[in-house]
C-alpha cells in the first residue's frame, strides 16, 4: 500500500494549485531554500516549494473550512515540489530518473516520478501511480462517492491481446441492475464499437479509457461482454452516475477441514470503511471464526488510519492477499 498511500498525499496538495500543469510561464518564485534551478540529485526541501501554484485557487477549502493556502507560483514550482517530495516517501525513490522539472508540464512531470522497473512476470513494479482532482478525492475518500458504473475492472492484460474482467461490482449501481447484470469474471469484448481485446491504436486506446472510466455522471456507453462460465456474448448500455462505494463486502464464513475461516473482500482504505469493518469482525467473531481472511486484492489504497484500524480490529492470526 506505500505507493498508494505517499502519492495519494501528493497528489491533493499538487491538486490545489490548478490541477492541468498551470500556465508554465514566468520566472521561479523566491523561496528560503535558494533558486528553482535544478540540479541532478540535489534535493531541496519539499517545504520550500509546498502551496506555491501556477492558477492559485481562492476562497474557502471545503476540506478544512478555512481560506486556501496556496501562493502564486509556476509550473517548476509544482514540479520541483513532486520531484522533492517523490525522494522524500516513494518507496523506490532511488529508481526514479531525476529529470529537469522546467522541462514538463505538471501532470507529465507527475507521470514520470515512479520507477519503470518491472516484475519477474513482466508487470510494472508500481501499479499504483495514478493522480485524481482535489474535490474528487475529498468525495471518494469522505463518503465513498465518484463516477462511474458500479464495476471494478481489472486488466489481467493491458496491452493486445488484452483481458478485461469484472474484478467486483457495488450493489445498487447500473452495473447490477436490470437487465446489465454484470457480475465478478465477465469479460469486455467492446467499447463503443472499439475491439476491447486487439486495439491498439492510439484512437481505441482513448475511445477504451473514455468508455470504461468516465470523467463525470451522465455518461452513456455501450459494452460487448461475455459473462463468466458463458460462450455467448451480449451487449449492454450503462449510463455512468455517482456510485457510492461499499469498501467492505462478501462478509462471510468458510468451512473446512481445518476449522472455520471468516472472509473479507476489503476494497478501500476510506472513512467509510472503519465501521464496516468493525461490523464485519463482530459479525464473525460472533460466528466463531477460527482465522480470518482479509481480501485486498483490489484495494487502490487511502488513509494510513483505516489501514491501523483494520489491523487492530483484525488480528489475532490473520492472513493477508
């Protein structure tokens, strides 16, 4: 969860000044540390550079009730604060390339603060290097709310031939209604028309984003998908909308030879999540489980204090996948 968890903080302070990359112009703005220049693997405090925005936003923080803190400041300055903040907490920091940070636009300069090193299997070794806007993180990780169609997908293969799955859905969302009935294991054939499987122009690639993960509610799509244990393929049409999410689910026991197993599908570290948690292993404690199994397969991340609190209400023997 590290990865996660460190750029997740990056990412709502690098929100807060203008989210596209401001306006890049301009001279660096003074600071206590010296000059904006750069110097490869010379690493100014990321403090120097903290609340300095290309657009400054004002008025009131809805997180906090309070004024805005940002201050004028360029596009390096947002930059220079990714760059010094990645050395501070990424957890492979030392695999980042140190490049010029007056030579991007912020969200490019962002997407190259991870290593590009890749697994025994071939997958990359950071999978969770992602950024979101300020308001819809605050949404996400308030209430479990953001757009989309109530279906996790998950790419056992994201170049061609690719393997998109249905990893889990949230119930109530257009995703388990009728008649789309989407469930864990079916597979997307198309997207608006695009071959989901063999695309592999720069056009599908964007027509397979826009289609499978909306920007807002409202937004109708149109999906070839074959369910799971099926030969047969069908088309659905889903209108994305604000999902809330249910990050605890499938609370149930197992029983086996070996005793009683109680399992959680626990899907984000979100505020909502803590009492579900606690009802979950109230639930089987009282069904008198013998272990217990914590399913974080598909958990993107979030607070480090949901991540304490499902440790301490979990264990006892615990076994994590």
């Amino acid at each position: 969860m590290s990865p996660r968890a460190v750029l997740v903080g990056g990412v709502l302070i690098l929100s807060a000044c203008g989210g596209g990359g401001g306006s890049g112009g301009g001279g660096p703005v003074g600071n206590p540390g010296g000059g904006t220049g750069w110097t490869a693997g010379v690493f100014q405090p990321a403090a120097n550079f903290e609340a300095r925005c290309a657009i400054p936003r004002t008025g009131t923080d809805p997180a906090t009730g309070r004024p805005y803190v940002d201050r004028q400041g360029t596009t390096r300055d947002e930059n220079n604060w990714l760059r010094s903040i990645s050395n501070d907490l990424y957890l492979w920091f030392s695999e980042i390339v140190d490049r010029d940070p007056s030579l991007y636009q912020t969200p490019a300069y962002f997407d190259l603060q991870k290593t590009t090193a890749t697994t025994p299997s071939g997958r990359p070794k950071d999978r969770f290097h992602f950024s979101m806007a300020t308001e819809e993180w605050r949404l996400l990780s308030q209430s479990g709310v953001s757009a989309g169609y109530g279906a996790q997908w998950t790419l056992l293969a994201s170049t061609p031939p690719r393997d998109i799955r249905v990893a889990y859905t949230e119930p109530n969302s257009p995703a388990t209604s009728t008649p789309v009935n989407l469930a864990r294991g079916a597979r997307v054939l198309m997207v608006d028309g695009v071959d989901a499987i063999n695309d592999g122009t720069q056009t599908g690639v964007d027509v397979l984003n826009a289609g499978l993960f909306p920007d807002q509610a409202g937004e109708t799509h149109t999906f070839t998908i074959r369910d799971a244990g099926s030969t047969e393929s069908r088309t659905i049409t889903m209108t994305s909308a604000a999902i809330t999410s249910a990050p605890v689910q499938s609370v149930r026991t197992i029983d086996t030879p070996g005793g009683r197993f109680g399992y959680v599908l626990f899907n984000d570290h979100i505020a909502t999540a803590e009492q579900a948690l606690i009802n979950a292993v109230n639930t089987l404690a009282a069904a008198g489980i013998d272990d217990l199994v914590l399913d974080m397969r598909y958990n993107s991340g979030g607070y480090l204090v949901i991540a304490r609190s499902a440790r301490l209400h979990d264990c006892g023997p615990c076994a994590y996948g």
